[in-house]
C-alpha cells in the first residue's frame, strides 16, 4: 500500500488540473506545467482535490502510484508558489555575474565558465561587499531548477579543508584536518 500515492493534493484558488490522453496539465498563476503519465495510475479531480488511484496491487504499479502523487503534488507547489534555490561562490576573487540568461562565473580558472541557462529559470546575481556572491534561481519547475543548481555547483565543488567551491545557502560543508607541522 502506498502511503504517499493514497494522500490528496489539494488545490488552492485559481489552480486548474486537467486530464487528457495521458498527459496532465496543472497551470496556476504563475505558469502552466503537463507531465505524462502511466496508463495504469487514474487521476481524478474532484472539486479542489486531486486523487490518485492504481489499476493493480503490481509491484512497478505501485511505485508508480507515489511517484505520480509526488511529482503531480510539486507541479502544483510550483505553479502556485514557485521553487528558488541559492548558491554561494566561497573564495578569493570567486565572482558571479548575468547577462540576460548566460551566467559568467569566475571560479579559480585560468578562463571564466560561461553557462547557457534554460529560459524557464529566471537568473539573478547578487554580490555586497563583505558577502560572498549569490547566484539565485527562481522557476516553476522543481525537476529543471535542481539540474541547473547542480550543474553550477559541478562547476567547482565545495572542498572540505579550506570549504572554497560554489555551495547551496545553507549547505554544511564537513571538514577535514589539515597537514600538522611534524614534531622534531
């Protein structure tokens, strides 16, 4: 029995979901959203809730069950609220900059990486002086501004001795011990 496929989404005001030759399409006041689906999960709305149901007690069946539950209930999350996520560029002369959607980072390179965001991301750059720069990305899609997130914190990954690398806000970064001078 799956515990997350059997819970209800509920829907706030001004959030419609439709269903349609498997595909579901959620749109919202910030955007519209559609995902397909398998033929053996039913998805039923019911005023302002969602429900979802399996054809059989199968194994995948069932996986499938949570899964759509869980990826249907981000798609209304995003399409009412919206996702950001923050990162920090911690380092000497580490900097962050935007023009439109390409995103210049110098990150300890002999060359700035230059990186193409999707347009469904919205970019910003935010560098104070005593603070280490903020990449902020903002989006409706919960899948997309995670892989984008990742793929600029692979650009140079946090380093446990000195913590020097590009991290989420509020990432915890553990430590290792560096070298000790040898006793004589």
């Amino acid at each position: 029995m799956s515990r997350i496929g059997n819970n209800p989404i509920s829907l706030s005001e001004g959030t419609t979901v439709s269903v349609a030759d498997g595909i579901i399409t959620v749109k919202g006041k910030l955007g519209e959203l559609t995902q397909k689906f398998d033929a053996s999960i039913s998805i039923s709305v019911n005023g302002n809730e969602v429900i979802l149901s399996r054809t059989s007690d199968d194994k995948q069946i069932r996986s499938y069950h949570g899964l759509y539950r869980s990826l249907i209930s981000n798609m209304v999350e995003g399409v009412e609220k919206g996702y950001e996520k923050k990162l920090e560029l911690i380092g000497v002369g580490y900097r962050a900059a935007n023009q439109g959607q390409k995103l210049d980072i110098s990150a300890g390179y002999s060359h700035n990486i230059i990186f193409e965001i999707p347009v469904e991301v919205k970019l910003t750059t935010v560098t104070e002086k005593g603070q280490p720069p903020v990449v902020i990305l903002n989006s409706i899609d919960k899948q997309l501004i995670g892989a984008v997130a990742a793929k600029i914190r692979s650009f140079r990954k946090p380093e446990p001795y000195k913590g020097k690398g590009i991290k989420y806000a509020g990432e915890y970064i553990r430590r290792k011990a560096g070298k000790t001078a040898a006793a004589s």
